[in-house]
C-alpha cells in the first residue's frame, strides 16, 4: 500500500469465492471510506452493480505497483497482466460518488 501512496484504518484481505465476487458491492462509502480490500491471487476486477467510483491498484509478487487507477466508474471490467493481487477502495475524488 506504501508503493501506492495510500494508507487504511483497516485492509480486509479477501478471499473466499462469493465475497471476493461481491467485494465492496454494497458497501457504503462513507462507512467504508478509510477501508482497503486486498484480492490476493487476483489480476482482474469488475465494478458491476457499484454506486461509487473505486479506486484499483494491481501489484505485483513483490508489491509493486504495475498499474494504479482512480475513479473507476461502475460498470467496468480492468485487468492487468503480471498482476499478483489487487487494492481496492472507494474514491476519494470529490464527486466520485
């Protein structure tokens, strides 16, 4: 997360099947807002059925960063190659949400 520039009040690792499929879905941002979701073993993400922009960051084995988005709209699909997990949060763009 330090290669990222950012920091968490709590990292929820995830890996159990229906919950890394579910991520923040239905999480609120405002209750969420200092939370990070680490998706290990992970390359790719979906925003599908969000209301906030995320923003996603792909590491690899190593922790560094190979590719860092912010706002990603809902409806997406990102991936990255060479990605070993990803980070997620929720925007802190104002407007983002």
């Amino acid at each position: 997360m330090a290669h990222a520039g950012w920091c968490a009040r709590r990292v929820i690792v995830v890996r159990a099947f229906f919950k890394r499929l579910r991520g923040l879905i239905g999480g609120k941002s405002d209750e969420c807002a200092d939370d990070v979701f680490l998706f290990p073993k992970c390359s790719s993400v979906h925003t599908f059925f969000m209301t906030h922009a995320l923003d996603i960051v792909f590491a690899d084995k190593e922790g560094r960063v190979l590719l860092s988005l912010e706002e990603v709209p809902p409806c997406r699909i990102v991936w990255c190659r060479g990605a070993s997990f990803v980070l997620e949060r929720f925007s802190r763009k104002p407007g983002s949400g």
